[in-house]
C-alpha cells in the first residue's frame, strides 16, 4: 500500500514502548515509515504488521554507531529519503542507585546512547530534514532533565542535553522549515523501567501500581499532535506527567 501524501516519519527505538506506540499511530493515518532498533525479530514483526497500513522500512541500528547511522542515512531506500519528521527516541536510564554506586559503564551507555546517539542520528539526517519544505525533529528528552531527583544522575543530565539540544537547534533553525520539539514525559509505563532495573519484575509493578502512568499510546498520542501543527507554529517543549505525579518539598537534611 503507498502514501504518497504524506511525510516520510523516521522512528529510533520503535522496537517498543513510546516508539512503538508512535509507528503505530503514523502508520494509521498512513505516513511512510522508517523504523530503527537493535532488534531485529521486534522490527520484522513490527513492520509486517504495519505493512498492512502504509509502506513501511527498517533497518536495524545502533544510534551509538556513528559509522553506522551514517551508512543507514546514506542508503535509504528511494522511497524513504525524504525524511520529513524525525522522532529522536531511543534512549534508556540504567540503574537509580545513588552515584557513589553507580557503574561507570552504566554512565557510559546512557551518555552514549542518549547525547551521543541522539546527536548521530540529528547530524545525519539534518541535510534531508533542511532539502524540505518542513520537517519536524522531536526528541526525547524527561522531567529527569529538567528537575533533579536521587538516583538520576547522568540519566537526568543526559537529558538536560537533550533539552538544551533542541533548543539550541530551534535557534539555528528559526524561520527555516525546520522545526524542534523537547517532550519531556513524567512517570510512563514501558519496558523502561524493565531496562532500567536489569528486569527485576517486581520493582517494575511497584513502581507502577496504582499511579496510572502515562502509556505509551499517549505520548504517541502527543508526538502526533506535534507533528501536525500547522508549519508556522512550533512546540518548543512540551512537559507531560500523569495527573498523579507532582512535584514536591525540598529535602533538608538536618544534622
Ligand atoms: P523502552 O525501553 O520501552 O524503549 C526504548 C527504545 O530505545 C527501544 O525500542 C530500544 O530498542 C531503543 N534503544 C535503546 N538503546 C538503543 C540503541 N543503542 N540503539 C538503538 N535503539 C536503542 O522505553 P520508552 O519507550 O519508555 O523510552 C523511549 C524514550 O523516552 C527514551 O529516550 C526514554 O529515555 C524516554 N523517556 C521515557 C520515560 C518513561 O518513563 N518511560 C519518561 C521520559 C522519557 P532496542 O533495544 O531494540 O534497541
Ligand atoms: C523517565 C522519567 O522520572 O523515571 O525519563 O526519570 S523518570
């Protein structure tokens, strides 16, 4: 099936979670896709699903892999070159122990993934994104990047970058076509949390149970919202929690 009318969407990390969640509700309303992971048997079911809606192409990428996201964004498809909505989503948190017991290789792969990744991927697709009339680049960043809390750590930093990231790119780009959302999500429910503590299951459910978190479906929800405001208007960051999570007073610690 094509879908000449609309733009081509190029998702990282669709393998699950928001980004999952994200080629789903593009592919409804018919938008080419690219779809990237380290996933190979996710993405081959994924785009056989979606296959049914709209033209779908994957390919499996490490965003960490600079050589390689290049060679990815080089050999694009024909059909699939003018990627037009950039949704920079693969990313992850290890670990929420306090930093003094944090692993120096956790750190690593979070700032490699998240800031290194996420640049790789920006620098190579930027000549595509600016040859058209209007794109739209939407990362990833978190309520981690703009509040601190224990245990956050290069996570929280890691997306303060990503912040500071977009917004340094809105300035370069303002007055071009080229658009650049921050969404900065609170609590939401994903194999995140999964990731984040090496699949401990029962901290998953106790982190979730009874907070009505986010689902994935709504920031898909959200990221689509963005992509289809009128080319003159802009979403420079959008902070999204769920109703039941607040900030809340600042710890003193008496001695
Ligand atoms: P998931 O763990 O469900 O999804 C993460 C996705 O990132 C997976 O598809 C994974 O695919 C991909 N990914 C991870 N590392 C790499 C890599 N090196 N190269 C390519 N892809 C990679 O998490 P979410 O959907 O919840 O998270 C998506 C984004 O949203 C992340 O950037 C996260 O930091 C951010 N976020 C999440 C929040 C939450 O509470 N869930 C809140 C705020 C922001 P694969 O393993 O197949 O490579
Ligand atoms: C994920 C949100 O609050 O778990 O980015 O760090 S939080």
């Amino acid at each position: 099936m094509t879908a000449h009318q609309h733009p081509v969407v190029l998702i990282t990390g669709a393998t699950s979670g928001f980004g999952l969640a994200t080629a789903k509700k593009f592919a409804e309303q018919g938008y080419p896709l690219i779809l990237t992971g380290r996933r190979e048997e996710r993405l081959q079911a994924l785009s056989s699903e979606l296959s049914a809606l709209t033209d779908v192409h994957y390919s499996v990428l490490d965003v960490r892999d600079s050589e390689a996201v290049t060679a990815f964004a080089n050999n694009l498809p024909e059909r699939f070159k003018q990627v037009a909505i950039l949704v920079n989503n693969a990313g992850l948190a290890l670990g929420a122990e306090s930093a003094d017991k944090a692993k120096l290789s956790d750190w690593h792969t979070m700032i490699d993934t998240n800031v290194t990744g996420l640049v790789n991927v920006t620098h190579s697709l930027l000549p595509v994104l600016k040859a058209q009339q209007s794109s739209t680049i939407i990362n990833l960043a978190s309520i981690a990047g703009n509040w601190p809390y224990p245990g956050s750590h290069v996570y929280g930093a890691s997306k303060a970058f990503v912040a500071q990231f977009s917004r340094n790119l809105r300035s370069d780009f303002a007055g071009t076509g080229v658009r650049v959302t921050s969404l900065e999500p609170g609590l939401s429910e994903s194999e995140f949390s999964l990731v984040r503590f090496n699949g401990d299951q029962d901290k998953y459910d106790s982190i979730y149970e009874g907070t009505n978190a986010i689902q994935p479906e709504d920031i898909a929800n959200i990221i689509f919202w963005i992509a289809e405001q009128p080319a003159h208007i802009n979403i420079n960051s959008l902070e999204v929690m769920p109703t039941s999570q607040a900030w809340d007073s600042f710890k003193i610690v008496k001695q």
